[in-house]
C-alpha cells in the first residue's frame, strides 16, 4: 500500500502520478537521509517518468508495516539525472 504525506504533492505533482512512477520504476535507490535529519529511516529513490513523459523524482519510506510512505515528489532535478538514466533500462 502507498500512503502519502501532506508534503508529497506541494509541488504539484498528485498522487496518481506519483503512484504511475512508483509501479513503472522497476528499481529504486537507497539514499541516506540527509546530515541533521531528525528521521533517521533510509529513503528509497524512485526516479521515472509520469503518464505524460515528464522525469519526476520520488521519495519513500517504509512504514513498520511495509506500505511505502511518500512525503516527497517533484520534477526531476540535475542531481538526479545520472540515476535516472541508470535506471531507464529497469522501466516496466
């Protein structure tokens, strides 16, 4: 199951598309979270592309239940791109 924080889609991108990414990815990274972080849980990374062909970035958690728990999507930024092409051969 996916369930998303209110922060998910503060940059525009609703959870349809975000849950498009997240099926279609096929492989996701592990990112450490960042340095002064209170959540300490690992992220995972899924870098795709939405039902219009537009690079979006999202990041998950996994809950003590195992659902994924989104609280970050957006356009895909540079510092990502290099996963990104990384990944294309892994789409579904």
């Amino acid at each position: 199951m996916i369930k998303f924080a209110q922060s998910a889609t503060k940059h525009g991108i609703d959870e349809e598309e975000i849950t498009y990414v997240i099926k279609h990815f096929g492989l996701y990274f592990y990112v450490p979270p960042p340095m002064g972080s209170p959540y300490r849980s690992e992220r995972l990374l899924f870098l795709g592309d939405n039902q219009k062909g537009v690079a979006i970035e999202v990041l998950a958690t996994r809950t003590e239940d195992g659902d994924l728990f989104v609280f970050h999507a957006r356009k895909m930024s540079k510092q990502y791109r290099a996963r990104y092409e990384e990944a294309l051969p892994w789409r579904i």
